[in-house]
C-alpha cells in the first residue's frame, strides 16, 4: 500500500521591528491547523509561548487569541 501524499509548505516567519533581520524558514505538512503552526513556530523562534501573534488570511481575515494580550488589545 502506498502512503497517502500530501503538499509540504515552506513559510519564511519574520519577525517585525527588530533592527537586525529575525527569520525562520519552516516547512509545514498541508494539513497543519493554525493552533499548530502557533506551537511550530514558538519552538522555531525559541519563545516559550510568552509572545503574541496573529495570523492574517489574504482576504484580511484576522486569527489570534484575545486573551493572551495582557493589554486586550
């Protein structure tokens, strides 16, 4: 039996604001939820889930958790 393919993405996850370039370049299985791709990228970038973040889709749509901005923003 043949294992059931599936596409691999490779995302480049940059960090605003820094003086100097912060980037990961990551590859991640096509099946891969946002709550996820949260968890790789904290383990990518070294955080230990003490960092916002906030996805955006190409039609503007916004994800992130509210309750983890300490400021409700």
């Amino acid at each position: 039996m043949s294992a059931a393919s599936s596409d691999v993405y490779q995302l480049k996850v940059t960090l605003s604001g820094s003086r100097s370039p912060i980037w990961r370049r990551l590859l991640v299985d096509s099946g891969t939820t946002l709550q996820d791709l949260h968890r790789i990228i904290q383990v990518a970038m070294g955080w230990q889930a003490a960092h916002l973040h906030q996805f955006e889709l190409s039609d503007g749509v916004l994800f992130g958790d509210p309750e983890e901005d300490p400021d409700g923003r």
